[in-house]
C-alpha cells in the first residue's frame, strides 16, 4: 500500500539497491579546500521555456568544494534560526526521508568522499558484550551522526542539511483517493506533491509556502508553466525509472549576493518596478542552479536536488563572459517566455549590471 513504511528486509536493502543501479564512482585523495567549484554558465542569446535535461550519473549528485566549510557553517546557522521555513516533512513523507538518509549517510558519502565522511562505530558500555552502534563523521565539521535514520524524519533532513550544500525536495505520487483530502490538494490529485524538504538556498520563495502543494501549484507564478512545460514534466516524472539521473541548469542575476533568497528575486504582477540606479559590483552574482533528478526504490518518491553557485560578476566580466550575458539578460524578452524577464526582476537591474558588464567600471550609476 502506498504510504506504508517499509519493512525492516526492506530497510536493509534501500542503500544497496540504489547504489547498485548506478554504482558510486570514489573520488581518492581529495582535497576539498583545494578543489574549485563547478564553472556553469548555461545563459542563451534568448530564453526558450524548456526541460533542458541531459544524462548524468548518480557520483554527480553531491559536489564539494573550497566553500564547502564557509556554505555548511551559513546552513547550520540557518537550520538552527530559521528552522520552518528551510526544512519541512510530513508524515506520510517519512518512509522516504529515511531512504534518502540511508542512502547519503550509508552509502553516497562515506563511498564519494571518504576522505571527509569516516565510518566509527561507538559503544555504550565498557562491557566487552555492549553493542557497537555505527556512525559517520565529518572530518571537516567534526559532527558524528548516526548511521540509522532518527525517528523524526526533520531531524533527518536537518542533519542531511549540515553535511552538504545541496538542497532536497521529496516528491511523493499521489495517496489513494481513500487517504486522499482533495481539499488540501487543490484537485490536482494526479499529480505528486512536495511532501518533505530541507531548501537552505531558495531562490525568490519560502520553500514553507510550497509545501504540500502539487507541482502545478508550487509553479502558479512562474510564466508560462502551465501551458508550455506542465504536462511533460507530469509525463516525465510519471516515467522516471530507478537508476535513471538526470541534471539541468538555470540562472539569474542577484544584485545583492545573498544564498538565502527567500524573497528580492522575483516580480510579480502588480508590483512596481524600481529601476535599480546603484549596482554594488563587490556583491553582485551570477547566481546559477544546478539542478538533478532522480527516484528512490523503495518509497518511489522522485527526489529534487539542487545545488546553487554564486558567481560575482566581476569574475564573469574578466573572464570575457560579459557581453554573452548581456545578451542572453536581453534575450530574456525576446524568447518563447518574454514573461521571464520581470518574474527574474531583470527590469530592475538589467540596465546597471549591462552597463558594467559592458563598460567594465567598478560601479556604475545609471540615470533614468
């Protein structure tokens, strides 16, 4: 029965069976606080509203990199503060929060990155006969959790939450209609909804206004969802296979750097504009997603990961990248989706930051 939590033989075949469908590829002597991140720069001379998806492998899945203690340190910070609005689960979400743990904690981390992430094991007796209890530490953060997931399946996703810079959104297919309160699903019964999530780095939304909510619904603001990318991505979804990873990218510009965006990305119908006239170039980011997708076994729960990078602009000028991403800011209206333009707020900021881009001052100010 969907919903139903799984057995004990099930729970000790999670790891293994999704490992085995796409075996784990070890990075040996890795050196984190010498590892560069990811360079993404998926931006286009015009934006076409489209999946976008291309093949990747599950070793993918978890990237670290020389701002991996400063970004963990900011995610504790924001779990211990800001706690509702970064991680959420509800109960029927719980048999697939202690999947995910099980296979990141048992068997993701400890294979990918053994150089930061050792199996102990503890005792609770001096007694030669106590039984050992099996943990994972973090070399680099010298947190010890434990291997077995917590009975509160938060309490999971806030520990998933201090070992990496990825997101998590937990999708669940539909209850039975018995279980089922069309209400709360906003008759959209067909489709999965968000059911747990541990969203430290949201960009322009509180991930807590999105849950429980069907895809549909958590994408109502977003410019031409509904009519040009709805029913494939329910369509994809439906037929997304165990062992099947998929990854795509997207970006925008962040006038004030800042990872936990829950609001100041967006613009919505009604609001005013109000063209930026300072643009603060020590704080200004290309700020891209990186974005993977993949279905656990057990609880058939497809799982969004999303990892966000922060790239100043100052860094994308000298590299020569100014005049693409000019182009593509423009492009941004000339599209299949010229909506995308004001919900990315680029009728704020496009001026300032093509002007420097293009002109290469430190600051630029712009007169309207």
């Amino acid at each position: 029965m969907e919903g139903q939590k799984p057995s004990k033989a099930e729970q000790k075949t999670i790891s293994s069976s999704l490992a085995s469908t796409s075996p784990i590829e070890p990075l040996d002597d890795f050196q984190w606080d010498k590892t560069e991140p990811l360079i993404l720069r998926p931006f286009k001379p015009r934006y076409h509203m489209t999946m976008g998806i291309e093949r990747a492998t599950l070793s993918e899945l978890i990237q670290i990199d020389k701002h991996y203690l400063t970004r963990i340190t900011l995610r504790t910070k924001l779990i211990q503060d800001k706690r509702a609005s970064v991680l959420g689960a509800s109960p029927r979400s719980i048999p697939a929060v202690k999947e995910l743990y099980s296979f990141l904690i048992n068997d993701y981390l400890p294979q990918r990155y053994s150089a930061i992430f050792q199996r102990t094991s503890t005792t609770t007796s001096t007694s030669a006969s106590a039984p050992t209890t099996t943990m994972l530490r973090n070399t680099v953060t010298g947190e010890t959790i434990p291997s077995t997931p917590p009975t509160d399946a938060e309490e999971a996703l806030a520990i998933i939450g201090r070992q990496v810079e990825e997101d998590f959104l937990l999708l669940l297919p539909p209850q039975p209609s018995y279980l089922r309160d069309d209400d709360k699903n906003e008759g959209t019964n067909k489709q999965m909804t968000l059911e747990a999530f541990i969203g430290c780095f949201p960009n322009g939304f509180n991930w807590a206004d999105k849950f429980r909510k069907s895809l549909a619904n958590i994408h109502v603001p977003v410019p031409d969802y509904t009519t040009k990318l709805r029913a494939s991505m329910d369509r994809y979804l439906e037929r997304l296979k165990v062992g099947e990873c998929v990854k795509r990218a997207n970006w925008t510009v962040s006038v004030d750097g800042e990872l936990h965006a829950a609001s100041s990305m967006h613009l919505y119908e009604g609001e005013e504009v109000v063209e930026l006239q300072e643009l603060n170039v020590d704080m200004a980011r290309l700020r891209c997603e990186r974005q993977m997708l993949f279905r656990l076994p057990i609880s058939q729960a497809v799982v969004f990961v999303v990892r966000t990078y922060m790239y100043p602009l100052q860094d994308v000028k000298k590299e020569g990248n100014g005049p693409r991403l000019v182009e593509a800011i423009a492009g941004l209206k000339e599209g299949s989706s010229p909506g995308f333009h004001f919900y990315k707020r680029a009728a704020v900021w496009q001026r300032a930051v093509s002007e420097y881009l293009l002109n290469g001052e430190e600051e630029v100010a712009v007169v309207v």
